[in-house]
C-alpha cells in the first residue's frame, strides 16, 4: 500500500475512534472555557423561619440588607384578604391570623428580629408601602405609591396606580433608625405637583444613599418620571433627570409598544442601584429596560430586558454583585417570573433563573431583589406571592443554557 494511503487510512481510523468516544479529550473543556461565567444560584427552601404570634405577609414591596447582613423587608398588611385574618373581626372569627408589622428583619438563621412599623407622631405613614433601604449609617429609609388613606386605594394594582386614578397619597419619603425612631420626612401627603416639584414626590419607588456623598436617590416613580437626588440629612435638593438624562416631561405616553424608544420614563420609574463606579442603574419598568447614568445624570448606556413584554413590564428591581469589579447585575422580572443575569460592563444578559409557581425557587411577581456581603440574592414577590426568599451564592460557572429554571439544591 502506498505511503499516502496508509497515512489517510491511519487518520481516517484515528478521526472515527476519536467521534465514537465523544470527540478528543479537552474539546469539552475548551467548548467550556468558551462560554461566559456567571454566578450560579439555589433557593433555601427552609428560609427564613416561620413568623411568630400567628403573623402573615401580606405583598412584600421592599428588601434590603445591612451591613451586618440582616435582611430587612417591608410588605402591605392591608393587601391579606378578610377571610386570610379572620382574628381580627370583630369579635374574632378565629385564632389565626393577623398582618405583621409592615417592617420586619431577619437575620442569617431566618430568625425575625426587629419589627415595627405604621402610622406615628409626628409624621405621615405611607398608605401603600414601597421599598426599604438601609443606609450606611444605619438608617431605613421607606417610600410609598398609595392614593389614599383607605384600604381600597392603598390595596391599588400598580397598572391602576401608573394610569393616574385616584388622589396621589404618598408624595414623601420617611426615615427612621432600625428600632423604629422617626427621625425626618421628605415631602407632604396630597401635595406632589410633577416632576419638576422639588419639595414633594409623587408615589416614590425606592430610594437608596450613596455613602461616598451621603446623598439620598429616589426612584420617583408612579405619579412622577426622574431620579431625584437630595442631601440625605438635610433634605436639600440636588438635582433630578429623566431618560437619557432630558428633563422629565410628565406627558401620559400611553401603553408600551415593543420596539419603542421613548425618550421619557414610562411609569413606574421603579428602581435604583449605585455602583462603586459610580454608575446609577434605573429600572424603566413597562419599557422594559434598565438605563445607565453617571451621579451627575448623564446617561451612559441602556438595555431592554424581555422587549416584547406588556402589562406590567420586566424590570421591577435591580441589583449589584458584592465581588470587588461588582461584575454583574441582577434584574428582578415579575412579569416573566425570574431573574436576569447581566455583564454590568455591557449590560449583555448571561442567563436567567426561576420559573412561575408557588414552590420554593418559583416566583409569582418577584418584586424587589438585594444582596448580602456573601453574595447570596433575596427576592421579595407582590400580589399575592406575599414572600421573601432567598437563593444561596454557589460560585461562578459557566452558562450552559439561556434559562436555567428552578434554581432547586442539588441535594
């Protein structure tokens, strides 16, 4: 046989052993190293504990963490349905059950230990609670998109609230200390008047505190359209912008159509997160897309998240990595019922977990997300998902597929 034709013979029978056992012994390694990391997550199902005293959660609408990695969350009792608190009829109906207190933290074990929360001296409680923060100096910061004092306005679906019906309740935010003090309100009920009002807001979102400033961001929010930002000891105003940084124009846009490009916030403007970089992320929620500011409010960059969503839209929350380059962003979906994982430099979604349901790793409207210093995620669920949970930090690993699913424990 010629020399030729037992070289091509050899390699023809070197390639076919090579495919019957799967291809040659790193091609799996290097198809591995060419995908993108991203950090993999599993639900704890046992977490937090049970609540004492026959309390029940009603929708959850605010997390955070502290600096000593307690996990505070405040939720609307008003939104548990009659028969869901039959002991507090009058006279009681049964033993169980009663709202908790709208402000409650956990600490790593899932043992509650801090609740507090409602109507005081000396300031205005919201009628419908939205977003917590807890600031580096230890102070809880807390927001609302109520209409009114009443249970009706207060238990207002948020399509209803951005449409503009009925009187706008909550036009401040309110700070306290961890044990419940009072210590200062931003703003007066009944009296927000647009998004160039710089005394009161308008159904604020959320709020957070750069600690490099001290100054006090609002997400502001259901009744207005801008990223306000104020001195968060005085109250004295900063400055304030809309999308891609113009000034807000409170004009109705209407119902989202995908493939737009508007150039206002579509309420809910409904979250907001501060880089080490100094970056400021904003959740446009029924545009679907998170924007990307320098503090100063110059925009920077943007992405649409699940473009063709409608109704509620995709970008309820977001939140930052705790690794040092702070390398990712997660994206709360209450719509499509997961999270997103992005490249915070190019704002490319990576991957995505979770799925609708009602079992542990499941969402029904996931709301609000945060992270501890150990890199594990919370998640909050409004309507009636009425839980916090949270999803422990497992390391980066390649992404596999586009939608991991559940993010159920292995074992």
């Amino acid at each position: 046989m010629p020399n030729l034709m037992r070289a091509a013979l050899a390699a023809t029978t070197i390639l076919t052993l090579l495919v019957a056992c799967g291809g040659p012994p790193n091609a799996e390694l290097a198809s591995e190293e060419a995908r993108p990391l991203a950090p993999r997550f599993e639900v704890d199902p046992l977490w937090p504990k049970p609540l004492p005293n026959h309390w029940l959660l009603g929708t959850v609408i605010g997390v955070d963490v502290d600096a000593e990695d307690n996990v505070w969350i405040v939720h609307r009792g008003s939104s548990l349905e009659p028969k869901e608190v039959y002991a507090t009829w009058d006279p009681p109906a049964s033993k169980c059950c009663f709202p908790a207190p709208p402000v409650l933290a956990f600490n790593q074990e899932g043992e509650l230990i801090e609740h507090w929360g409602g109507q005081g001296a000396g300031f205005d409680w919201p009628a419908s609670n939205h977003g917590i923060d807890l600031d580096h100096k230890g102070n809880v910061w807390i927001g609302g998109n109520g209409r009114g004092a009443s249970r009706e306005a207060a238990a207002l679906p948020h399509h209803e609230d951005a449409m503009g019906k009925g009187r706008v309740h909550d036009s401040m935010v309110l700070k306290f200390t961890k044990t419940g003090e009072f210590l200062m309100q931003l703003g007066k009920p009944f009296m927000g008047e647009g998004s160039h009002d710089l005394n009161n807001f308008k159904l604020p979102a959320k709020t957070l505190v750069d600690p490099a400033t001290n100054e006090l961001y609002v997400a502001d929010g259901y009744g207005n359209r801008r990223v306000i930002v104020l001195d968060a000891d005085s109250g004295e105003y900063k400055r304030h912008w809309g999308a891609y940084g113009n000034e807000p124009d409170d004009t109705q846009l209407g119902p989202y159509k995908p493939g737009e490009k508007p150039d206002q916030f579509r309420t809910p403007v409904h979250g907001v997160a501060l880089s080490n970089d100094g970056h400021v992320y904003v959740c446009d929620r029924t545009n679907n897309r998170i924007q990307a500011f320098t503090i100063a409010g110059e925009f920077v960059s943007e992405t649409w998240i699940e473009p063709d969503t409608l109704g509620d839209g995709s970008t309820f929350d977001v939140a930052i990595s705790r690794d040092p380059e702070q390398k990712y962003l997660y994206i709360a979906d209450g719509s499509n019922q997961r999270i997103h994982i992005l490249d915070r430099a190019s704002l490319e979604v990576l991957t995505s977990f979770g799925d609708g349901g009602r079992q542990p790793g499941q969402f029904y409207a996931v709301h609000s997300i945060a992270t501890d210093s150990k890199g594990n995620l919370y998640t909050t669920e409004t309507y009636h998902g009425r839980r916090v949970q949270r999803f422990l930090y497992k390391g980066l690993a390649p992404v596999e597929k586009q939608d991991q699913g559940v993010a159920w424990p292995d074992s």
